[in-house]
C-alpha cells in the first residue's frame, strides 16, 4: 500500500480531531503551576485549519501535503504549534514532487520534518516534543532497513509504538517532568497525532463532536443591504473555562454586564464549568481580555462580518474600526508610507494604551494564556505601513510564532525582537530613535532589553512541587524573569520576597491588574520606594487578566 493524497488527507484530518478530542488531557501535563497550561489548545488551534472542509485537500499527495502545511503554518500558536506545523511543513518539503508514498517516501517526509522543527529552535531540550518526533522516526528508519517493516500499514503502527514509548522516558531526561510526575505535555499532543493518522489508516478515522444539520432553509438576498451599515463589524465568539473562584451558575454576571455595553447580539450562558459568550462588536480584544478573568479560553472565533457580507453581496469592502489583529484576518497589506514600525503584542487596557502612547503601530490582543497565531503576527505587519517592521512579541511562547510570521511576509522587513515580557517590550520602545539606523536601533533595543528585569505575581492552578518547593493550588506566586522563585498564602508577602532577589533600581515601573486594587498597588509602591530609596516609582493600572502583577525595574 502506499499513501496518496486522499489518505493523507484523511489521515492529517483524524489526527487533527484526535489531537482536538484530547486538549485538556494534554493541558493538564503542563509542568508549571501558572494559569498557562495551554499546548493542547496551541495545538489544537494549530492544526484547527485542517478539519473540517476536505475539499480543502483535493489533489495529489504532493498538493495536499504542502495545503496541510500551509494552514498549519499560519495557524499556528505557541512553541509547541510552531514545532508541529514545522514538522508537517517539512513533510511538505520532502513530497513536493511525490504523488504517492511508501515506506521509504514516509520516513523521508518524517526526517525532512524532524529536521524542519529542530532548526526553530535554538537549543533544543531533550524530553520535549522534538524528542518523540526524532527518535520516533529514526527508530522507524531502523527497522525498515533491517526489513522488520515492509510497508506503510505497519510503518505507521510501528511509529506510534516508539513515539509512546519514547514519550514515557521523557520525565527521565527532564527532571521537572519527573518531579511533576508527568511526561512531556508537547510530545503527548504529538502522540495523538500519530494516533489520529494511525486509525485513519486502519479505516477508523478519528471525528470530532459535530453539531446535526441545520434543516435547508432558501438562501438570504446579502445584497438588500449596504456593507457599511454593519455597525459592529466582529462577531465574537468564546467558550470560557471557570476558574475556581467562578465555579457555579451565574458567578459572572459583570461579564455579562460588560460585553452587553460593548456590541449586539449578545448571547451569554453562565454555567457550573464554563461561560459561553457570542457578541457583536467593534472590541473584540476586549471581550476576550476581560473573559480572561473569569477562566482559560478554551475556544475562540471571531469573524469579520464586513468582509463576509462583502464576499456574499459582492460589494466592495470597506474599512473596519482599528482593533485587534484576530479582529480583521484577511485584509490586503497596506500602502508603505514611512521608514518603522512597530507591532507589539500584550493584554489589558491600561497595557494596551501604554503601547498606543508609545506610538505601536499596531497592538495584536494576546499574552499568557491566549497566545495569537502566526496568520495573526503577519496580518498586524501588513497592516503597519512601515518598510521595516519591529515585532516585540512580549511573551516567551509567541517569540517562535513571530520569527515565522517573519518568514512569511515578503511585503516588507520584518525584525522580532526577543522580549518575554511587557516590560522589555516597553523598554524596548523607549529606547527607539527615528532618526537612526535599523541596526543602531536593534542594537540599543537589546540592550535596554538586557538591563530589564521583570517580577510578576500570579496564582497557582494545581498542587506540584518545584525544586523544594512544594506549591498548592490558589497560592501566590511569584515569578523573576518568568521563574518561580517564592510563594506564599500573601501577596504582599510573595512581593516583598520577589524584591530580595534584587540588588538596585534605577526606575521601578508597577502594573497591577487581575485581583489587585490601586490601594494595594500603592502600597506596594511605599514598599519598593523603602527598598530602593530615591528611586522613582509609577503606578499604572495595567488591566492584564492572570497576573495580579508585573513590575518593571530598570
């Protein structure tokens, strides 16, 4: 047997929904205990373009192969995304000229996508997803030279064998894992991959839960109406998961409140687990930030309706209101009409306003536990209209999905600079000068990148310990430069242990958001202006969801 394009298809569709059907499992093998075990979700969405619509994939194994990728690429989100649509892409790469596979072709593809995902990553840890990838294939390489495997139906059985068997020693080569008592959550969202395109193979694909068809119903007239009389232009769509301060029925009725003052259409269901929300809007990032309070998105879709009416009515489309970058996919790049640029990405208003002062170009609505997508990072940069375009993506886990946005867009230059978190992304916008040069500029803004250090204040979701440390759920964190280093039943006290890991301060930079008030935000500014006497400190109410916290210190 050899695989062609229809098998392919089926079999990259299964995997999709089998990868989708498992997100939490995987979510919950996240090995640190902040509010951002989200890899089975970031895969999810990743590979989200690919379910659905197979004729999407009508072709050879050559056309369908390189679609798959595609979609995977744009839609990826999260280290983990990026990882496995590079994986597809290379297989992609490999069968380019192929219009069937067999066993030789496959384990070609799979070495040609290991090679893919590891160049994406700087240096690679063993016991992640990259491990399972690797060593599944070339343990399935092996036996194929040794003729234990003489065709397709036992190469990929054979391949999810190892994959398993290589996710169970991944607690082995990292010690976190084992201590979690967990194994790699990334290689387990690849598992269900492999499992998803197995059964496909054996005529048992995997389905994802669809609703039953709505009964035929004549088609509307778009064209009765104009384009421009939508007046909010974003059907937002979100299923919520409660935290557990929100568990119960009718535990968020300000966030019902809330979105009712933002759009029409509202459709809002409070449940015992989750909330699901449907509004018409012009702030969608807004919706989603302050749903972000409440719990861990678990879905999200938004649609500019707009374009839809203009693609049904064939009207021209007409300009939405500036918003958010997942608020407007789709439109063509804009004109070019000076030298910078810059795209940034962050949570909360009062964040989402310091950047607008600090004269972002565009602000794309994402952070900590809702990471954007490639597709997003290149829309935000078409619609700068600079030549050389600064992505500052603010957050460890979107730093991957920026460098291949930048790949993507060939209409202007694109440069990502590494920030992990809002204060370096600030930072890095201050110390930009218009009137030098793009490498003057990239130098300085690393720089004051470097001398940046970030303290956060978070919660714990779930009891794990860490080095020492044995942390339970609803405990303060606190976080240096993104590390857990102390915890505490007390904020205050898990701020002022944050504050002995410090040596100096020039300028110390407070935001406060999720569960802290300005009372408390002031008086943790007496406490920083006693430890670092003389030293300016400003108070912002940051509005971020997630992070009661995040301080800057210069």
């Amino acid at each position: 047997m050899k695989i062609v394009g229809s098998i392919y298809r089926d079999m990259v569709v299964s995997a999709a929904c089998c990868l989708d059907n498992n997100k939490d499992i995987v979510n919950n093998l996240n090995v640190f205990p902040v509010p951002d075990g989200d890899t089975g979700i970031n895969m999810s969405l990743t590979m989200s373009g690919v379910r659905g619509d197979y004729t999407k994939f009508e072709g050879s194994l050559s056309e369908t192969s390189q679609k798959a990728a595609n979609l995977m690429l744009r839609g990826a989100r999260g280290n983990s995304g990026v990882i496995l649509s590079l994986f597809f892409r290379g297989i992609g790469k490999a069968w380019k000229d192929v219009e069937s596979a067999d066993c030789d072709e496959v384990i070609q593809g799979f070495k040609r996508g290991v090679s893919e995902a590891y160049k994406a990553v700087m240096n690679p840890t063993e016991g992640t997803i990259l491990t399972v990838m690797r060593v599944m294939t070339e343990t399935a390489e092996e036996a194929y030279h040794k003729g234990i495997i003489r065709d397709v139906t036992e190469l990929f059985p054979f391949m999810y064998k190892a994959a398993d068997e290589t996710l169970q020693k991944t607690p082995d080569m990292l010690p976190a894992l084992k201590q979690a008592g967990v194994v790699d959550s990334g290689g387990a969202g690849f598992l269900c991959v492999m499992e998803g395109m197995v059964k496909a193979l054996e005529g048992n694909p995997v389905s994802a839960v669809e609703s039953s068809k709505p009964a035929i119903a004549p088609s509307a007239d778009f064209s009765t109406f104009n384009t421009e009389d939508i007046k909010f232009a974003y059907c937002t769509e979100c299923i919520v998961t409660k935290s557990a301060k929100y568990k119960g029925e009718d535990t968020a009725d300000a966030l019902h409140q809330f979105i009712m003052n933002l759009g029409d259409s509202v459709v809002f269901v409070d449940d015992e687990e989750i909330i699901k929300l449907h509004v018409h809007t012009n702030k969608p990032g807004k919706v989603l930030t302050e749903a972000l309070r409440y719990g861990s998105l678990y879905t999200v879709k938004i649609e500019n309706m707009k374009h839809q009416h203009s693609n049904l009515s064939g009207e021209e489309a007409g300009e939405a209101p500036a918003a958010v970058v997942e608020e407007a996919a789709g439109d063509a790049p804009v004109e070019i009409t000076k030298k910078y640029g810059f795209v940034t990405v962050c949570m909360g208003d009062g964040i989402h306003d310091l950047f607008s002062d600090l004269a972002a170009d565009y602000i794309v609505s994402g952070g900590q536990t809702m990471n954007p997508s490639t597709e997003d990072i290149v829309h935000a940069v078409e619609q700068t209209p600079a030549e050389i375009v600064f992505v500052l993506p603010n957050n460890k886990n979107i730093y991957m999905v920026s460098e291949q946005a930048s790949r993507i867009v060939d209409s202007r230059k694109v440069v990502v600079i590494e920030t992990v978190s809002v204060p370096e992304g600030i930072a890095a916008m201050l110390t930009f000068d218009e009137g030098a040069t793009e490498e003057e500029n990239i130098a300085a803004m690393k720089e004051a990148v470097s001398n940046v250090t970030t303290l956060s204040s978070t919660y714990a979701v779930r009891d794990t310990e860490i080095g020492d440390t044995a942390i339970k759920a609803g405990e303060t964190l606190g976080l240096y430069n993104g590390k857990i280093v102390c915890t505490s039943d007390d904020r205050i006290a898990c701020l002022e242990g944050l504050m002995t890991k410090v040596d100096g301060a020039s300028i110390v930079t407070i935001l406060y958001g999720e569960g802290a008030t300005e009372d408390e935000a002031n008086h943790v500014a007496e406490i920083m202006g006693e430890k670092f006497p003389g030293v300016e400190v400003m108070v912002i109410n940051g509005g971020q969801p997630v992070y009661s916290y995040i301080i800057s210190i210069e």
